[in-house]
C-alpha cells in the first residue's frame, strides 16, 4: 500500500485528492494536510470583501468532508519538507512519512516586502478568506466615508485577474451606493500595459480591460513600481519601457487593496533541486521533480519563468483549468508508476480566466497559456458574471460531493462553442 501524502487543501490539493482516490483505488491511502481548516472558493473572495458573500458562502470544512469520500484529513501546517527522509515535519509536532508526495500549498503573500502593504499594514487582499473577511468592515467605514481608491497588483505579483475584478465590481458597489461620483479610483499595475495579465494579453484583453476602465472613470498607471504605503498615501514610481524613470506618483487613498507577490512556503524554501531561488518547485513535463521522482506538483505553488523581459518585474499566472490539467496528469502518472511504468500524462496548461466586474465582465481562453496559440480568444458581456456565479455553485458542490468532473474544461469548450456561434453570425 503507497502512502500519498497531499499538502494543501485548495482548488489544486482538493482536485488532487479526489482524482488520485479514483485513479488509484481504495487500496493505496490518501492524506491531506492543511493549514487551513476550511476549503475556499478563491475565485469569489473579491465578492466576499464588498459583503456581496459571506466567508460561510464559499467554504466548505475539510473536517467532516473528506473523510466520507476515503481522504483522510490533518488539519496543520508543513513546517518542513525532507525529501532525502521522504517526509514533512508539521505543526502539530507530528511527522509524517510518504511514499509520494504531491505538493499543491499555494504561495506565501509576500506582503513584507513593501513597506506598509497588506491587511497588517495599509491596504486590504483578497487573495484569502480571511483577509477579504476582515477587509468588509474597512469597505463599509470607506463607503460611510467616501474619498480616493487605489488598487491594483504590485511589481511580481502574478495574478492579476482579481485585481482588474474588484476594481470594477467597487465600481458597480458604488454606484448601487449612489456614492461612485465621490470616489476617484486609480488602477496601479507592474504590467506593461492595461491586459497584459502576465500573459502578454489574450485576444483583445488590452482593448476590452482599457475600454471597461474608461467607460468607469478609473485612471490607470502602468509600468507602475510600489515603492512604500503609509497611511491614507501610496508612492508609486512609474517606469518607462526601457526601464528609466518616467514619473513619480503620490497617490491618496481612503481604501485600497493591492495584490502582493508570491513566493513559495516557508517548508519549502531553500532545499535544493525541489524549489528555485523564490521557492517555488521545479517540475517537468509531467509535473515530476527532477531531482525527487517522487514528488509532484501542481497550482501557483510551481515554478514557470516569466513570458518575457518587463520595465517592472510581472510574474505568470496559473489559472484554474490550468491547474487541474496539472492535477489530472498527477493522479494518471501515479497510477501508472504504481504500475512499474513509466509516466506519460502532462498538464495542458491552457488557460480560461472568468473576470467577474459585478453586473458583466471579461473571459478569455489562452491555448496554450504562453504565445504563439492555437486559441486566442476573449470577450465580454453580462454573461460572464451569471457565468462565474454558476461555477462558483459548481465547484462547491464538486468539493462536498467529491467528484472529479473537470468543471475548467466544461467552461473552456462552453466558451470555444459560444465563440463558433459568434464567428457563424458575424461571417
């Protein structure tokens, strides 16, 4: 019997768990570890922070969920994690023993490396359930309140689909307020350009994000390098593309929530041959590490260098059809090792991104992520927005449930079909 051993309990780490209990049948034992008590709905937090939904809405307990589909649960965090003992020290003092392990924590925020971000300094997240928990009461004081947002993605951040939805839905929040003529709002990105989104944009990404902001009023800086926050004020230095000074911005705010960068998790910094310099695990095709055939990994916590050179640093993002592609070639590579053969499934690493703006939004599908494509698609409507609220309710259910139906891919061909339909009554 093969001990596998699952660290993180997020979109990847459930998706892993699930689809390596059915690949691998009853007779192999699967453990999940998690810092986390609570399984969430990352994509929805942005609703969470404007109290559009409460943290109850999105989370599922591991708790009592997993164990009734065969995975046991340890709710604690890796401390450490020893590949030449093929084991993980956690928190709770216990160490655990694997035969495979499939890492799948997510980042760590890197809030500390600017002065004053993050819901411990001067602005909020929504990268987790708590922060954007905790960031509601500050919305209702700001909206109480009104005065100037910013918002926004600093320089290394890598994902920047949230940072353009929740600009727009404070947008729509406002003006269901009747208060979005008191609030000046200006977007501030390390992209080269508006729909860049680490991707060197998708489709008409640019086109339709830099319209979307102009029909809303928000002003937006580019190249755009966070230099500190204090209180109530952001400086922000402005580069131009060959990386010289351009301008320096003093920017006032009375609320602000600003995405970080992300590095890899403190048990996973600095052992060699698993993680780069930044701590996030090295990979091959099969999302194998080269130097611990058997560890595998998959989600943002894996490590793909950026598409090219930027004034400001801008990290790759790694979406959710993405991730379970990852997900799904691991679970199939297992059974297949267990086997005695040798591994043959890879990741597609396509992306779909589903950017929700309150009362519409924007979707794009990127096959493969990185250019040149086979398909390079976006569009937008008010679609987009029943579309991510019919998914949110989707993944959850798969969660409690404990399916393995890829949802990702179901939304990706949904939209390639839509997008056949839209070229048959343009030509």
């Amino acid at each position: 019997m093969a001990q596998i051993l699952i660290l993180g309990g997020g979109i990847a780490g459930i998706s892993a768990a699930y689809e390596i209990r059915e690949a691998l049948g009853k007779k192999h034992e699967v453990t999940v570890v998690s810092k986390a008590a609570h399984f969430q709905f990352t994509p929805s937090n942005p609703w969470v922070a404007v109290n559009w939904r409460k943290r109850e809405d999105i989370t599922v307990d591991l708790a009592t969920t997993l164990p009734r589909h065969k995975v046991k649960f340890i709710h604690a965090a890796a401390e450490k994690v020893m590949p030449e003992e093929k084991s993980v020290r956690l928190s709770n003092g216990e160490t655990m023993t694997y035969d495979y392990l499939v890492i799948t924590t997510g980042p760590e925020l890197a809030f500390d490396e600017i002065e004053g971000l993050g819901p411990n300094g001067f602005t909020n997240s929504v990268c987790d359930v708590d922060h954007a928990t905790e960031a509601q009461p500050h919305w209702e004081e700001f909206c109480a309140n009104p005065g100037p947002i910013v918002v926004g993605a600093v320089q290394g951040a890598s994902c920047y689909g949230p940072a353009y939805e929740f600009a727009m839905i404070m947008d729509t929040d406002l003006r269901k307020r009747k208060l979005r003529h008191k609030v000046p709002m200006t977007f501030v990105t390390a992209e080269p350009y508006v729909g860049h989104l680490g991707l060197g944009g998708v489709g008409d990404t640019k086109g339709l994000l830099e319209s979307e902001m102009r029909e809303r009023h928000i002003r937006w800086i580019t190249n755009a390098k966070v230099d500190k926050i204090e209180d109530g004020k952001m400086t922000v230095t402005e580069l131009n593309e060959d990386g010289s000074l351009k301008k320096v911005h003093e920017l006032p705010f009375g609320f602000s929530m600003m995405l970080p960068a992300f590095r890899g998790i403190p048990a996973l910094m600095g052992v060699e041959g698993l993680t780069n310099p930044r701590g996030f695990v090295i990979v091959d095709k099969h999302q194998r590490n080269p130097t611990y055939p058997d560890i595998f990994s998959a989600g943002v916590c894996i490590a793909i260098p950026p598409l090219e050179a930027t004034a400001v640093p801008v990290g790759v993002p790694k979406t959710g059809y993405m991730i379970e592609s990852m997900v799904t070639a691991i679970a199939q590579n297992l059974k297949e090792i267990l086997a005695d053969k040798e591994p043959t499934h890879e990741g597609t690493w396509n992306a779909i991104c589903l950017a929700d703006f309150g009362d519409g939004g924007v979707v794009f599908v990127a096959q493969p992520q990185n250019p040149p494509r086979n398909v390079n698609w976006s569009s937008s409507g008010k679609w987009v927005h029943l579309a991510k609220i019919a998914f949110e309710k989707y993944f959850l259910r798969k969660v409690r449930k404990g399916t393995t139906e890829p949802y990702f891919e179901k939304a990706v061909m949904q939209m390639l079909k839509i997008n056949k339909l839209k070229d048959k009554e343009q030509a």
